[in-house]
C-alpha cells in the first residue's frame, strides 16, 4: 500500500495535481481523513480551511469511514420514473447521488469505482453502456459515423476509417490558419449548450498574448437527461483526442486536460488507453508526426458537482480553487487555465472536428435542415420507446424523432410534455418544433447539450418540477443569493411548503422570483432554473390550480 509521502511524490509536481491526488487518498483509504487532509494541504501548500471548503463542496468524497465503499443510486428524474427510491431502500448503506449518465439503461449505482445497473427486486450488474442507436431516419451522421464499427475504440479501429488523418494533413500540408478557417466555415458551434462559435473561440486564444495556451475537453456531462459524451469517449475515444490535438495546432496550445466527470469511472480506463496509443504511435506527445508540434494531453477526474460544467467552474477545479464560477470578463480564451489563453471545448464539439477537417466544411453544412448547419446528438430518455443517443440533423421535427425515430409513448399512453437541454430548457408541451436554437428559443426554451427527457400522460408535471428544482437547489454553488435562495424558494412553493394559496398571487411571486435570478444570477444554472417554472406556468396552468387547491 503506498505511503502518504509516496501518493505525494507522485502528484504534486504534476499539472493540476489536487484532484488526482485527492482520489489517490480516498481510493486508498476508502474516505478521505482528517490526517490526509492535512498532508495534502502541507504538501500543495494549500490552507487547510480552504481545502475543507473544497473537498466538502464534491457530492462523492466520503469523510466518513469506508464511505466511498457504500453504494451511490442514481436519483435523476429518469430513475426516479424507473423506481430509484425503492432500490436505494433496497440497497445497504446505499445513499442518492444526482444523474449518473445512464437514462437510456436505468438504474445506474456505484460501488467505489464499478459502475452497476439494476431495478428494484433485481440483481445489479457491470453492463457496458448502451451504443449509439441505430441510425433509423438512415440520414448522413458525422460524429457517429463509424462509432459502431467493431473494435472502434482501439487505434487500428479508427484508423480503419481514416482516422487521425485530418491531424497527419493539419500538421504536415497546413497552417494553424486553414485549419481555423476550415472550422469558421463549417459554423460548428459549441454542442455543449452555449453554442459559442467554436472557430471564433480558437481564433481568440490563437490570438490571445501569453504561453503555454491550453485546450481543455469539458466532459463532467453533469445535465440530467444528457448521456451523448459517455457514448463517445466510451465508443470513440480517438475522435476526442483528435479533435483536440487539431484545437491544440490551431490555437497553439501544448497541454491539453480532459476534466472527465466522477460518474464515468469505466470511461477513464478507456481514455487513458488510447492516450497512450496515440502517444506510442507519435500522434500525441512530443514532436508530433515528425513534426515540431507537440502537444500532452491529461485526464483529471472530477468529484461530482454540477456546477463543474460551466466552463470557469471547471478551470478553478483544475486548479484545485473551490469551484465557483468567475466572473466574466476576462473570458477564458484570455485568461483560462492558470490565467493564460484557454479553449474550453464541449466533447461532442472535438469529436466533430477531426470529420469535418476530413471532408470538408461544406459537406458538414450540408448535414444540417435547411439554412440549418451540421448535427446534432439527441440524447433521448424517459416514456419512449427507444431511448438513446441520436444524431439529428439540426432543425429536424421533434415529432419525427419522437415518433418515427423513437417509436413514441408506450402503448396506450401520450407525451405529455418533455423536457429541453437535460432540465435547463424547462418543458414544452407543444411538439410542433424543431431542433434549433431560433425555434425553442422562439418558444421559451432551448436545444442547450441536447438532452430530451419525455414524460407521458401518467406523469404528475407538477411533481416532476418539484424534482427538477429540487435538482437545481441542491446543486447551486451558493455564490450569488439570487440562486441560492430563488432555488429553494421555488422548490417549496412546487412542494406546497409555502407561498400564497391564491392562485394568482401564487403565479406572480414564482414569476417574480424566477424573473429575479434569470436577471442577476452569476452563471447559468441561476439563469436556466426559472425555466422550469415559467413553462409550468405557461403550460399546465390546470396542474397549478388543482396544486394549490389541495394544499400540497
């Protein structure tokens, strides 16, 4: 077993070192003690408060004894629907943890690091994820073109289909400057929720004064309902990796992290692997292809905290700062990683990249609906009949999706409702739409990372908005108060725990409190929440008023 000193010596002179030698500690240990604690605080000279502070603010950093032995059930809303409270009564010891990425193949539970799914009465059992649905609308894919090809995980199995050859030509045939204008073309956008323009982006930190730059991959897919980066660092590691290192020679950036969320313990294996594939190969690393390009790429694994996902919450992570959000400007693309320019990238976004280099940027745009540019991945769950992860050309019908592609509700059951960007975009009742930014943000919501959660007529939306508010209170990094308390605010007027009993009073104070923190909130979480009462009020007023007439 090794020595405190020993687990020190490894890390501390890594880059980002907090985070992995954390888990060294807890894995170790089982829990994370108050004698490791002060090692680790004496060792990266961090003050032992502030580090309290941090380790506290993770959701899986047990300080408590053999803590990290005992079993963590998914309570997200999909397995809430599929009977998660009843098997966290099941399970011994077991405690609830937020949406663990699993809601096309409910109930995921993780015992230390083996990642297991189970229903109630049933025994829990090491699957792999599910693969990419089918492609059913037989329409042109980019990133899941060739993810289900056997042995595509592996580097002779991407390689089969041409990859690493848009990296080969960047480095060898092309400047950083194609290779951005290429991107700018193509009008990829950020797929992670924000949708920033992603050549705009690199071409800010290619501009940006100050070295070493860095490329950051934000896969801590935190969102409920959202389990489309799982599916490709899982099926298509070499595509991340590519994407990366094509951001890195663009940008000139020579270090790159991949901040990997807690819930994918399975996925970190499959990271690392090909990491060192593509190293041994000379496609990352130290003069790469031959060239004078060089680029290391790292793999930090996150401890739960959704707030992790908006990308300046990320950085201070890394940098082993408590993980609020910072204020804007400066923008990472300036000031990131360590102070110094810093492109933070979405994993569907880099795993777009090395395809669209390949064959074009027209070809991309014409993947797209319409004036509409390039795809999208759907990750679809709840009361459908073929739940997954679909790639949609961006501006297809929901109802083709829901219906054509996904087979519709269960027998004898309607959609109700469903939910946009995991539980970000709120409710839509109404399933005329399509899947674009200017039509859901037309109608009061938006695509955001692109997870649809369905929920037919069985379903009280009432509870269900309870749940998701809940969600949103207890994951509030409690920096700004207009979130912190509008969270909670909101979650015991969905409760019936207070507010006013006369309906319209009612409506005009959860509006006025959802009005306040989309106004003042300091990132996105403050900002998005409200959205999940406003389309209540707007779409279920009955569901309201029979709330309040029952005293709930």
């Amino acid at each position: 077993m090794p020595t405190d000193q020993d687990l020190l010596e490894r890390w501390k002179d890594e880059p980002a070192p907090l985070l992995p030698l954390l888990h060294a500690f807890h894995e170790r240990d089982s829990y994370l003690s108050d004698d490791a604690l002060r090692v680790v605080s004496k060792g990266l000279r961090i003050p032992l408060a502030d580090l309290y502070g941090t380790v506290t603010f993770y959701h899986h950093f047990s300080r408590v004894e053999g803590g990290r032995g005992r079993p963590r059930v998914c309570d997200g809303p999909i397995c809430k629907l599929k009977g998660a409270d009843t098997l966290l009564a099941e399970l011994d010891g077991a405690t609830a943890m937020p949406c663990a990425g699993r809601c096309d193949d409910p109930i995921p539970v993780l015992v230390e690091d083996r990642y297991m799914v189970g229903t109630p009465g049933s025994e829990l059992a090491e699957t792999p994820a599910p693969m990419p649905t089918p492609n059913p609308g037989e329409r042109e894919e980019c990133c899941f073109a060739h993810i289900r090809a056997e042995g595509r995980a592996t580097l002779a199995g991407y390689r089969d289909t041409g990859g690493y050859r848009a990296l080969a030509r960047a480095v060898q045939e092309q400047t950083p400057g194609d290779v951005l204008d290429v991107v700018d073309a193509s009008g990829l956008a950020g797929r992670g929720g924000a949708g920033f323009p992603t050549g705009r982006k690199w071409r800010a930190v290619a501009d940006a004064p100050g070295e070493p730059k860095t490329i950051v991959c934000n896969a801590d897919e935190g969102e409920p309902g959202c389990f489309k980066d799982r599916v490709l660092m899982d099926y298509d590691p070499h595509a991340v990796l590519e994407g990366m290192a094509l951001a890195a020679y663009a940008t000139g950036a020579t270090r790159g992290f991949i901040y990997l969320r807690y819930e994918y313990p399975h996925t970190q294996a499959i990271l690392e692997r090909a990491i060192a594939e593509a190293t041994e190969a000379g496609l990352l690393g130290q003069g790469i292809l031959g060239t004078g390009f060089s680029f290391l790429i790292y793999v930090r694994r996150g401890a739960g905290a959704y707030i992790c996902g908006e990308e300046t919450s990320l950085l201070n992570s890394l940098e082993g700062k408590h993980p609020f959000p910072r204020n804007r400007p400066p923008y990472p693309v300036t000031h990131g990683y360590e102070d110094l320019p810093t492109a933070v990238n979405n994993v569907e976004t880099l795993a777009s990249v090395p395809q669209i280099l390949d064959r074009g940027a027209d070809w991309y745009r014409s993947l797209g609906e319409g004036e509409h540019a390039g795809t999208k991945i759907i990750s679809l769950s709840g009361d459908v009949l073929r739940p997954g992860n679909y790639e949609v050309p961006i501006g297809l019908p929901l109802e083709t999706l829901l219906f054509e592609w996904a087979g519709g509700p269960p027998p004898g059951r309607s959609i109700q409702a469903v939910t946009m960007a995991g539980l970000s975009g709120g409710f839509v009742r109404d399933l005329d739409v399509t899947l674009d930014e200017p039509c859901l943000r037309g109608r009061g919501s938006f695509l955001g990372a692109g997870g649809i959660m369905v929920f037919d007529d069985s379903r009280d939306m009432i509870e269900v908005a309870r749940q998701a508010m809940s969600f949103f209170a207890h994951e509030s990094c409690g920096k700004c108060f207009p979130c912190r308390i509008g969270t909670q605010r909101l979650t015991e007027r969905l409760a019936g725990e207070a507010g006013p009993r006369n309906a319209d009073v009612w409506r005009a104070e959860v509006h006025d409190i959802g009005h306040t923190m989309a106004a003042v909130s300091a990132c996105g979480l403050g900002i998005a929440a409200p959205l999940i009462t406003e389309s209540l009020l707007r779409d279920f007023p009955d569901a309201v008023n029979a709330h309040l007439e029952n005293g709930r």
